[in-house]
C-alpha cells in the first residue's frame, strides 16, 4: 500500500504569507543567487500596503502548523499549500483554513521528523508566555484546536520552536527587553493560560 503524499516529490520550498493573510508554495530553486550590485527578483506580487510577514523554508513532506491571533492552531502537509508562481500573490488563507473572520494567522511553524525540538514557546500580545510540549500538538482536527487560553482582548502574537534548554529574549514596542531561562517556564499543557513572561 501507498499514499497520496507518496506520489508526491519530498522537494525544497518556501512558503510565504502575508500581512493580509495571503499564502503561496514556491520551489526553492526560483530563488537563484545573485552577485554583488544585483537589482534582486520579485519574490512576491501583493495588494497595495500588503506586505509579506512569514518567509518559511521546509520541504513538501514536512508539517505545518498555523497558530491564529485567538489562540487556535491549524495542521497542514506542506504540500497541500497552493503553488503559485514568483510573481502571483498566493490565495487568501481562508480558502484553505476554518478561520473565523476575525481570526488572522500570526505565526508559522515548519516541523519534520528529525526535528529536535521538544517544545514550543508561545507569548501574547499582553505578555503572557507558555511553553507547551510539541507532542501535544500531533493530532489537530481540520477546525483547529485551542493551543492558549487567552484572556480578553489579548491576542497570540508569535510562537518559536525550542528545545528545553534554550534562552528568551522578548522585547516590547517600547524598546523594553527581558531575557530569561526557557527552563523558568514549566511545561504546561493546551488549554491553559500561561504565566506573566513580561510586564508591560
């Protein structure tokens, strides 16, 4: 017996996302490299003041996961997001997630079977941290699952691999900044709210 994914060449690609939530698959090699002086390629066509945010690298067979402003993760193949060519501005991510319509995806992590991480590290908009176990996040249902309790008017800004013995840095808008030990954070599991990572 064999998959779909088997049929399907494990090649090198980047995946791109926009502020306006506007995604694209495009192999890898469309990015030649260019000397010194060069005027450089359009790498994506966008919306006026749309601006590209995610620049992700992984390979058609790997994962990822898609972690939303309300707290929410979505699961994907690689591959299951549209090729577009260099220029094309890739669909809009509604066409290919359950996002509600005032849900945005604000970050993206690319996960493969070798990967050492162990954990992901989360923080909101408010300063919230937690750290929740990356086997927690291996069956997620095409609606999504809940990856943060958030209070309200918080939101989920961005979420990093780590691997247990790393070192946080957070900064804030106001040119703040907090480093501390990931161990400080206990592992905690899904739908819990976190601890206070730094004050605003």
């Amino acid at each position: 017996n064999f998959s779909e994914e088997d049929l399907i060449p494990d090649e090198e690609v980047v995946i791109t996302l926009t502020k306006g939530n506007y995604v694209k698959r495009i192999l890898a090699s469309e990015y030649r490299a260019q000397g010194r002086g060069g005027k450089g390629k359009i790498g994506m066509g966008t919306k006026e003041e749309d601006v590209v945010e995610h620049v992700v690298q992984a390979r058609t067979h790997d994962t990822l996961l898609f972690f939303t402003t309300l707290g929410r993760v979505f699961k994907l193949k690689v591959h299951e997001i549209p090729a577009a060519s260099r220029t094309a501005k890739g669909q809009s991510i509604v066409n290919v997630l359950s996002l509600s319509p005032e849900e945005k995806v604000t970050s993206l992590v690319q996960i493969n079977k070798d990967d050492p991480a162990k954990y992901l590290f989360m923080a909101t908009n408010n300063g919230t941290v937690k750290k929740t176990a990356l086997s927690d996040f291996a069956n997620i249902r095409q609606s999504g699952i809940v990856a943060i309790k958030l209070d309200n008017g918080d939101k989920l800004s961005w979420v990093k691999k780590t691997t247990g013995e790393d070192n946080i840095i957070m900064s804030t808008a106001m040119a703040q900044a907090i480093r501390f030990k990931e161990a400080d954070a206990r592992p905690m599991g899904r739908a819990t709210r976190g601890v206070r990572g730094i004050r605003l």
